[in-house]
C-alpha cells in the first residue's frame, strides 16, 4: 500500500510495508524540485535513516532498474 500526498515545495510518497510478518518500517519519499529524499526509521537505533539523491541520480536508479549487470553512462538530459 502507499499514498501520494502533494505539499507546498514536495510531492510525498509514503511505501507501507503489507503481508507475512516481519514487516518492514515505512519508507517516505520526499520529492523536491531539485532532489529526492528517502526517509526510514530504525527501531534498532530508535532513529530515522535519511538519503538524499540529485534528480541525475534518480533517473540513472530508474535506467538500472531495467538493465543487466554492467556499467553504464547516461547521456544529459536535454532541456
């Protein structure tokens, strides 16, 4: 299950975890104009983990979801 959620500077995108025990934490997805912020917290440490990725960055995770092991140089984005 997820939910979208547009806001002032952010779209937000919330991954609930659904299923078999043990489930995972949720995952928050902040996306900014100019970058991408991905939040979960860890009971473990009793802390929210956070990274942040460029829009570049981004778009390559979205290419190499769908190609095989290798390595790869994406051509610039036109704008």
């Amino acid at each position: 299950m997820f939910s979208i959620e547009h806001e002032f500077d952010a779209t937000v995108i919330t991954l609930v975890d659904e299923g078999s025990a043990p489930l995972g934490e949720d995952v928050i997805i902040n996306a900014f104009e100019e970058c991408v912020t991905i939040e979960q917290y860890d009971p473990r440490t009793d802390s929210t983990n956070k990274i942040t990725v460029s829009i570049a960055q981004l778009r390559d995770l979205r290419a190499a979801l769908d190609l095989p092991e290798g390595v790869y140089i994406q051509p610039p984005e036109s704008k």
